[in-house]
C-alpha cells in the first residue's frame, strides 16, 4: 500500500493501532453502562472516519466479561474480556 501521507503521521497511525484500554464498571447497571458506552465509542468512531480527518479509518475492538466476588479470580474475566476483544477484531476484519 503506498500513501501519500506524511511520514510522521504514518507512525502516529501505526503506533496507535495496538492501544488497548479497559474499564471497569462497577454498581447496579454494569450492563447498561457498557452498552451506552459502546454505543457512544462506536458513533465517535463513525463521526471521526466521516471527517476524512485520518488517511486509515479507525476501528474500535472490544471485548467484554462479567466478574463476581466469588469467582476468585479476576484475571479471568480479564482474559475472557481480551478473548472477546480479539474475536470482535477478526470480525470487523473480515467486514471490511
């Protein structure tokens, strides 16, 4: 792929392309939360790539999992979260 943008800018897109992030959220409407979250997430992410603003669209993966107290260990919903995020990844691939 050959680009006429600026090589800097190049850099700042490929070095942003593996940035990951996570939230916790925590009280009575986790599930709601989450949702509007995604739902804000995804119209910025429409509203920047409708811009014209980057020479690469930017694509928002995400994975989620639920934790209880008593489950013991935190780590794994973590990993199912991360698992949940890549499987997201591979679909928004395929799509486009």
């Amino acid at each position: 792929m050959h680009s006429t943008a600026p090589k800097q800018d190049l850099f700042k897109a490929l070095r942003y392309k593996y940035c990951f992030s996570f939230a916790v959220l925590d009280g009575e409407n986790q599930m709601n939360d989450y949702e509007n979250g995604i739902k804000k997430f995804t119209e910025e992410q429409d509203k920047f790539n409708a811009s014209g603003s980057s020479p690469v669209p930017l694509m928002i993966a995400f994975g989620m999992a639920e934790y209880d107290l008593s489950d013991g260990d935190p780590e794994k919903a973590e990993q199912i979260a991360d698992s949940r995020m890549y499987e997201k990844k591979k679909q928004m691939k395929a799509e486009n």
